[in-house]
C-alpha cells in the first residue's frame, strides 16, 4: 500500500523535480492537480505512464485520498491554495515563501506585498529537518525553505551557536545559483544568450532570502553582507563564506564543531580540512556538502557548501520533510 499525495505546480522546475522523485519512491503515488486554465500537455513518448491528473479543488483532493499536498507554487498562489487543501484534511508543504517568515511585517518587507493569511503563517512550521526534524514531523502546513538558505544555514547555525563567528567583523556570503533557481517563466535575465558565457551579480543585501538566513542563524542582519550570483548551467548552489573567528587553534577545531553538529545526519556531509565541495559533488542529490579552510594568523575562515538547487534546496527537502510529516523512513525516495 502507498500513500496519495499531490503536486500543485507540476510544470515548473520544482514541480518537475518532485515529481521525478516521488514517481520513485517506494511509499507514495503522486497526482498531478491542475489549477489553471492555461492548460498544456508536453509530448511523451509511446507507452509512458503518467501520473493521474485531477483539478485542484478540496473535493478532487478528498475523493482521491490525497494525505498531502506540495505546492510548488508562486507565494500568492499558495497563499490562495492552502487553505482550502488543509480544509479537505490534507497536509501542505508549501516550496514557496509565502509561509517563511515571521511576523508577517517581515514578509511585507522582504517581499514587497502584503500576506494574506496571517493565521496560517504563524501555523507553519519551517522544515529544515537537520534543526527542525520534531516539529516537522508533527506539521499540519510545512514551509520549505530556500535554497540559498538551506546551504547558508546548514553551513552557519553550527558556528552561530557554538560562538565561533566573529560578529562585529561580520560574514560575507558570496552565493552562485543554476538559472534554474530562477524558475521556468521566461524572462531576458535567464535567456540563453544573457546567460552562456556569462557570470552576474544581482540582489546585493535585499534578496529575500536574506531574513530566511538571519532569522535560524542566528545571525542580525549588519553582520551578514550576502549577494547573489547567476551561474552559466542549469542546476546547483555553491556558497563561499568568509569571516573572523573566535577561540579556534586551527581547521581542526573548525571541522569538530561541524562533526559534532551533524553527526547521523544522513544529508549533511563533511569533507577533510582543506577540501572542499564543487557542484558534481552534489547536483542530482538532496546531499549538503561543507568543507572549510582557516588560516590561524589572521583568524580568516572561509566555509565552501554545495547543494543541488532543486534537490536539497527545493524538491529533495520537500521530500524529506513529507517523510516526517506521513510516518515514512527519512531518507526513503532519496538515497
């Protein structure tokens, strides 16, 4: 027996993915619903055996027994979406932002319109499994979390906490994305002829990842400088963090602290003091690679972390949080 569950958004690169992974997964059937009218269907080859599609409406969500539900979904759409589907009794993973941030004069701010469902935001609960593995478990509505703040995260929190960073010297967070993670709509930024050969820098400071990062760093937003950078392939985030620390005696000292923090972590994967991840290292996996470098005299340290955009920035941690959320092995679908 598999469980039910359903893709809002099956056509975007998010969408895509998850429905890639889910048609392999050993515990759950995926459905496709469609909410908009603008519908088209790509062509497939002879003897292809898509998954079953049903419109988007609390009625077609119960009668098919859908337990969950992931919206791969602009924010106000999923705003719109979500409750209704969480009315049918299904459980929602959200891959936009529209439930990331908290208040919702935070989300105002960051992404400049107002938010809907206020009630609803305050409910959900931010699903990076590595910190937040009990709360997702037991979520009604589960917010995914970025991608850039899903690598930045991973690689700052265990330092944060452990009071290695120095502060008022602040962290430089030098962040390069697949066009992918620009979506699939088109537009001149991510066109072939902007992109091939090419290498560009957007968003400096006011990208509206930046509150995902400094809200579970721990991190205040004048010791955090992050600008983001659009890289000439289609897939894969690599993250260069650079900052003073404190009380370490070398690289070592560093890698422990990583060690420690992710240790039986199954996504998280730590590489020997002085090497660090590229992006074959990562892309096509809902791995999280981190290596690290420190040069003592100076207290210079710099962090490298690596994640595929759509696996463990997208549709691979949607998956692992659904896991959580049904009862499922954690890494089922995924290793």
């Amino acid at each position: 027996m598999t469980t039910n569950v359903g893709i809002v958004g099956f056509r975007g690169y998010s969408g895509m993915e998850l429905e890639r992974l889910l048609t392999a997964h050993a515990g759950v059937t995926p459905w496709l619903l469609e909410h908009r009218t603008d519908i088209s269907h790509a062509p497939q080859p002879i003897g292809h055996r898509a998954a079953e599609r049903i419109p988007c409406t609390p009625e077609a969500v119960a009668g098919a027994g859908l337990s969950l539900v992931f919206l791969a979904t602009p924010p106000e759409v999923s705003m719109e979406l979500a409750p209704a589907l969480l009315a049918s009794g299904a459980k929602v993973v959200d891959l936009s932002g529209a439930f990331r941030l908290h208040p919702a004069a935070a989300y105002e701010r960051w992404y400049k319109q107002a938010h809907t469902q206020p009630a609803l935001l305050e409910e959900a609960v931010y699903g990076l499994p590595e910190f937040y593995r009990a709360s997702a478990a037991k979520a009604r509505l589960l917010s995914n979390p970025g991608c850039y703040p899903t690598a930045a995260n991973l690689a700052l929190r265990p330092l944060v906490r452990a009071g290695l960073i120095d502060r008022d010297a602040g962290v430089v967070c030098d962040a390069k994305s697949g066009v992918s993670g620009a979506g699939r709509k088109p537009s001149l930024k991510t066109a072939f002829g902007e992109v091939a050969e090419n290498f560009s820098a957007y968003s400096f400071s006011e990208h509206r990842h930046v509150p995902e990062v400094l809200e579970h760093s721990g991190l205040d937003e004048h010791a955090f400088n992050f600008t983001a950078h659009l890289l000439p392939v289609h897939r894969g985030i690599l993250e260069t963090l650079y900052f003073r620390a404190l009380g370490l005696r070398d690289a070592g000292d560093l890698l422990e602290n990583y060690l420690d923090a992710y240790r039986g972590e199954p996504f998280v994967r730590i590489y020997p003091a002085g090497a660090v991840p590229d992006l074959h290292s990562v892309v096509r996996t809902n791995f999280c690679d981190i290596g690290v470098h420190y040069q003592a005299a100076s207290r210079r340290a710099t962090v490298v972390v690596a994640i595929d955009n759509l696996v463990k920035g997208a549709a691979g941690q949607a998956i692992q949080n659904m896991n959580l959320m049904l009862g499922l092995p954690e890494t089922e679908g995924l290793l």
